[in-house]
C-alpha cells in the first residue's frame, strides 16, 4: 500500500506564509494574479465583476497566461503527491484556501498558501476560453475537462465544473484515471458479463447507478473497454464531459462531448442512430427526454449503457419511470420491462487498508423482474434479487456482507452503507461465531 501523504487542515496550520520550495514560475504566477486582483475596482461587485475579469483575460498577452496555467498545474500535480481524487478552490466556502479529496475525505492543504477571491476568481477564468465564460455567466455552471501535459506525448486529463459561490467563482476538477479498471476487477458473475458484452447481447439497456463519487464512470469504461477489446463494431461514447478517452482497437469509438461536439445528451443519442453504432453510452439520464430518447434508441435494436444517481437498482426502476410525465409512465413502464437487461448499483466503503473498495448490487432482467415492473410491483423485486445469486444477482446488503467476511471492510462501515441495515443485520445474524 502506497503511503498516505498527510494534508495540513487549515486548523493544524493557520499561518500563512510563502513556501520556500515553491517553482519560480508558481512564484511569478502568485506575483501576477496579486497584481491583477490588486486594480480591479471595489465599486464593482457581483456578476459584473467576473465581466470585467473576463475583458482582462482576453486582453492578457499568452505569456500571462501560460504562467496562471503553471500555477494551476502546480496544484493540479500535488493531487497526484497526495493521491488526491479531486481538488476545490474558489468561492466563499474554500476560505482562501485549497481543498484535496484523499480516500474520501476533504481537507485543506494550507502549506499551498491562501488566496483571495478575487485572485481565484482570475485563476478560473484563465484555464477556460472566451465562449466557456461566456456560457459560465449565462448559466452560473460550466461542465469541462482540463488536460494537465506532462509531455508532448503525455498527458493526465480531468472533469472540471466551475460554478459560482456568493457571487464568486468556485472550481472542483476530478482527476480521470489514465488507465481504465481492468474488467475482472469488477468481479461480475459470467451471466452480467453475457448481458453486458455485444458479443453475447447485441441490444437492450444497461444502467450503472450510484451516488455522486461512487465510481460509476471507471465502472462504465471498463464495460467499454472489455468490448472494445473482444468484438468487432461501432462505439459511440456521449459524455459531459469526456473523461477516459479510448482507443479504438476490435472496436471504432467515437467520443462526443456535450457542449462541444454536440448541444445535448438528447442530440447526441438521435444524431447516434445516424453513425451505424452497436454500442451507444449516454453518460447519464438527467431529464425526461434523455430518458425518453434512451428507451426508443434502445428498442430500435441498439445496445445502450447509461448512468443514473441513485443507489439501489428498485430505486433506479422508480426514478426513471417516475421522472417522466404521468401521461406517459405507463406507456414507460412497460417499454423499460421490455428493454431494461442489467442494473448495477454501487458504492465506494472506506477498506481496512485505508482506501475503498468498491460494493454493489446487481438486478438482470429475469422475467420475474420484468414481470414485477410491469404490474408495477417493484417492492418485489428486491427479494428477488437476494434469491438470484445463482443467476448473477446480488443484493447490496449481499455484497456488504461478503466484504466483510473477507476481512476488506469494518463492520461499522458495512451498516453505514447499507441500504436496508436490518437485512444486513439478519444476514450477518445467519454466520455461524467463532
């Protein structure tokens, strides 16, 4: 196990001061940013103020530039030191300060130094283009990646949204694994893995569930990944935004970035039926007609990976039909028992080992399951799941117990994780004690 570099919290380390090992060129980058944060005018405040922050960044010359994005990178490479998942700034709540995620908790990294808004605020806007702050101001929220070189033939890429905190620019940027999660590391039982290659399964939908941070994503490449790698088609990858970029191998992938390459999920999964695809991977459900274009491009015969923020497959079943108008959700509910192939639910539990390790559970579209949401009897189905382990089904409580059987999790995370604890509590009653 790697060791865990610690991250002074701002109460460990309230001080501020210059560190003596920082590049010259962060040095500089922290000189020009003092230097243009110190003639904005105070009389200006609010959305306006980023206005004018924004008509100084496209008057500023590139070599400006290029040692703001230094600056940025510094703290971008420090995640990597610290085996960081993701990094924040910015905005009221950040305190000046910048905060790293390390194996799931939050801390503030003072050693960095502190900053004021304003000069946070010019560091946000000088890693996005004119038309991204454009779009930011209109719509308070911006969705992009970020690629961090660290040669001409190497680079680490991340998921960045910035949004606005009290008026000023607040910035959370996930670093994107370079290499995708082998897929027998997901330890899937050959019927999941049936359901979900096209060599097997040529059509039908397939939802990676979970909270926020739960790993849906890499679960999501490596299934892309095994079938890039095994049968020969067309992969059509839609995201906002594109996070693991594939190389097409068996497989031709195409990459399609919401607000880059396409205006919307919606757009991109129509325009999709138009590409010859096999496969097509709407990065998530977000909305009634996401939803609505995921089941009639799926019931054209096409295979269709999708992600949903809900953390149990019954759940999964009652957002999407719930998510669309009442006039249409019976019309829904019977289109998604006929189309619906897998649901894996899922979650990251702090491990033993002091990093986390992925739980899940797995509902197939058995014709009990089908069944069940037809007649609009989805109370059932979790016990259905429970008893279809020989088939490849697990419920979370399940695998929460196996987890700890195994040793790889505490007991106390086992109950807090799980979805119905007095399950798990029975489960855990039926071992025998030592």
């Amino acid at each position: 196990m790697m060791p865990q570099s610690p991250i002074p919290s701002v109460k460990q380390s309230p001080a501020i001061s210059m560190p003596l090992d920082l590049p010259p060129v962060v040095i500089d980058a922290r000189r020009i940013l003092k230097e243009m944060a110190s003639q904005l005018p105070k009389s200006i405040t609010g959305l306006e103020r980023q206005m004018m922050i924004s008509d100084v960044m496209t008057r500023t010359d590139e070599t400006t530039k290029m040692k703001l994005l230094a600056l940025m990178n510094h703290f971008l490479n420090r995640m990597f030191t610290l085996h960081a998942s993701d990094i924040d700034m910015g905005g009221y709540g950040s305190q000046g300060y910048i905060w790293y995620r390390v194996y799931g908790s939050k801390k503030a990294d003072s050693s960095l130094g502190k900053y004021s808004q304003d000069e946070i605020n010019i560091l946000i806007q000088s890693v996005i283009g004119e038309r991204q702050r454009s779009f930011l101001f209109e719509n308070r929220n911006l969705d992009f990646s970020h690629m961090l070189y660290v040669d001409t033939l190497d680079f680490k890429r991340f998921r960045a949204d910035a949004y606005f905190d009290l008026d000023q620019l607040a910035l959370n940027m996930r670093a994107i694994n370079n290499v995708v999660r082998a897929y027998k590391e997901l330890e899937l039982h050959i019927n999941v893995t049936k359901v979900l290659s096209l060599a097997h399964t040529k059509e039908g939908l397939c939802i990676i569930t979970g909270i926020t941070g739960s790993g849906k994503s890499s679960t999501l490449d490596s299934i892309i990944d095994a079938n890039n790698h095994s049968v020969e088609g067309h992969i059509v990858v839609i995201a906002s935004p594109i996070e693991y970029v594939h190389k097409s191998d068996k497989c031709i992938i195409r990459h399609r970035e919401v607000g880059r390459d396409v205006l919307s999920f919606k757009d991109g999964a129509v325009q999709a039926l138009r590409q010859d695809p096999d496969i097509i991977m709407i990065g998530e459900l977000r909305d009634p007609d996401t939803i609505l274009t995921a089941l009639e491009i799926t019931d054209s015969g096409h295979k269709v990976f999708s992600t949903l923020h809900t953390a149990a497959a019954v759940e999964s079943i009652d957002r999407i039909i719930g998510e669309t108008p009442p006039i249409e959700q019976e019309r829904v509910r019977n289109r998604l028992a006929d189309l619906l192939r897998c649901v894996i639910s899922q979650k990251l539990i702090p491990s033993l080992d002091g990093k986390r390790i992925l739980a899940k559970e797995i509902m197939l579209g058995t014709p009990s399951v089908r069944a069940a949401i037809k007649n609009n009897n989805t109370s059932e189905i979790y016990q259905m799941i429970s008893e279809g382990i020989d088939l490849g089904m697990t419920s979370m409580e399940q695998d929460l117990k196996r987890l700890y059987l195994q040793k790889k999790i505490s007991l106390e995370n086992a109950m807090n994780y799980a979805n119905n604890k007095r399950r798990l509590q029975q489960l855990l009653q039926l071992q025998p004690t030592e």
